[in-house]
C-alpha cells in the first residue's frame, strides 16, 4: 500500500521535533512553537525558548517544551506560559507524557517524573538518555549502544530502582502493545523485542528499514512508520513476531521527526516543510 502526502506547509525556521493532542506542535531551530490544525490548515506561534528547542511532548491540554537553556516549561494550547519546572541537572533532550505523568530524560542520565506540575521522582540511569519510554514498571532508556530496562514504582519510592535487563541498540525506541521496537546500533535497522520481563524481553525479528541513519518512528495501530537522513518515510506492519514493509514516500529532505495521530503520520522536514502523510 502506498504512502500518500494529503498536505504540506513551512515554517520559517528548520523544525526539529513534534508533538501531538488535538493539534500538531511543532519546536522549531529559533526556539519557537507552531501549533497547527490537524490538516495543516491553520496555525498560530509563540516564542517558547531564546534557543533551539530539544524536545517537545503534548498531553491533556499542555505543551511541554525544552532547548539547551535548560528549562522545562509548560504551556497551553494558545502559548500562554503555565509554569516552569526547577532545573534538574542536564540539558533535557527527551519528553513524553503518559497520563498524568510527564518523563524528562538528560544528558546526564537523569529521569524526572513530575505529575501535576510536581516532581513525583527521580532516578539516575548513567548515561545521556536521547529517548524513554514507560510501561509500567518498565522504564526503557537508550542513548547510542543498549537500551536499558529498568523496574520503577513511582507511587513507592521517588529514587530507587531495580536494572532488570541490558540489549542492544539506539534512539529512537518505542513500546508498542506486547512488543519494544528499537533502531540497532548501526542506525539503520529496526529491532523488534517482546517487552515481557517473562521473555527476557526476546529479540523476535531484525530488518534493515534505511540505507542511512533512523532519526524517528512514529506508530498507527498495528504499523509502524521510519525516517531519517535518507528522506524515506516508510512503514511496516507488525506481522505476529515479524515487520513486513509496508509503503514508502521520498520527502527529498532529512526527516528529523514524526509524530501520529489515527491514521495519519506528520514529518518534520530539514528544509523546513512540515508534511501530512497517510496510507
């Protein structure tokens, strides 16, 4: 089934990551947040950092948005500031949110779990995080050579943790249903694990989705979607304990970042585009 690109706007500075809740955000190399409508359609921006934001998560209403200044701030889906969160070490390179809790990972290894704008807990994982993912109890971290998994119980204890499992790979990961997808070291390939400890979260199938670098994977359903420094966006179904591919659109520009809705994928592209893609 073929890829099919249903919109397309720019943005005035490179756009480096996305986010989504209702609408498409999108954290720009000038420090600012665009927030679009879901067909690209409309958009309004607010200057969020003085610097290039880092990372970016949305969820129940609020914006979460980091750069190499340091700070953590919130805000709602209009640009108006909320709070700041106090600064916690590194630069913060990796958010998400899951429910009412939002994950803040750091280039010193920190993972800050705040909920209701509160820090709930702390753990140190040794090295850089550059993406997490939580599915509890498993906290998933990699940087560049394994991903780690690690056991947490926020509601018992705001520092301790139990290393339960070491594997190879790199960023970009995500957890998806009964299965951890994960980019191998040689950033090309995608790796797909059981994520059950029972398994000792077994490696079930590996296949190569890019001639050079993965920067992202976003998902739909029973789909998975990659991109990177070669341009192709392409998507493979999760076939039992297999991928099989599944489409493929060339954007012409490195894919820094891609974020899902349904049935629809957003890519944001090194050369300013921002793309609406489906299949």
């Amino acid at each position: 089934m073929s890829i099919k690109i249903e919109a397309e706007t720019k943005v005035d500075s490179v756009p480096y990551v996305l986010a989504w809740d209702e609408k498409l955000f999108v954290g720009t190399e000038s420090g600012h947040i665009y927030s679009y409508s879901a067909d690209l359609s409309s958009n309004t921006s607010w200057p969020a950092h003085s610097v290039q934001l880092f990372a970016l998560a949305a969820g129940e209403g609020n914006i979460y948005s980091s750069s190499n200044d340091g700070c953590i701030r919130v805000w709602n889906s209009d640009g108006e500031k909320i709070k700041e969160f106090p600064l916690n070490g590194g630069d913060v390179g990796v958010l998400r949110v899951f429910g009412k809790q939002v994950f803040a990972g750091d280039e010193i290894g920190n993972i800050v779990v705040y909920e209701n704008g509160v820090e709930k807990a702390k753990y140190n994982v040794l090295e850089e995080v550059k993406d997490l993912w939580f599915d509890a109890p498993y906290l998933f971290t990699v940087r560049d050579l394994d991903v780690t998994v690690t056991e947490i119980k926020p509601d018992e204890s705001k520092t301790r943790f139990i290393t339960r499992r070491t594997m190879e790979g790199r960023a970009p990961l995500r957890v998806v249903g009964s299965k951890l997808l994960v980019v191998a070291r040689g950033g090309n390939s995608l790796r797909l694990h059981d994520s059950s400890f029972d398994t000792g979260f077994k490696l079930l199938h590996e296949i190569k989705v890019s001639d050079m670098i993965v920067t992202s994977i976003a998902v739909t359903g029973d789909y998975v979607w990659t991109a990177g420094w070669d341009g192709f966006v392409r998507r493979w179904k999760i076939v039992s304990d297999k991928l099989e591919a599944a489409g493929e659109v060339n954007l012409g520009a490195c894919v820094n970042s891609l974020s899902s809705n349904l049935n629809n994928v957003y890519a944001a592209i090194a050369d300013g585009k921002i793309v609406l893609m489906n299949a």
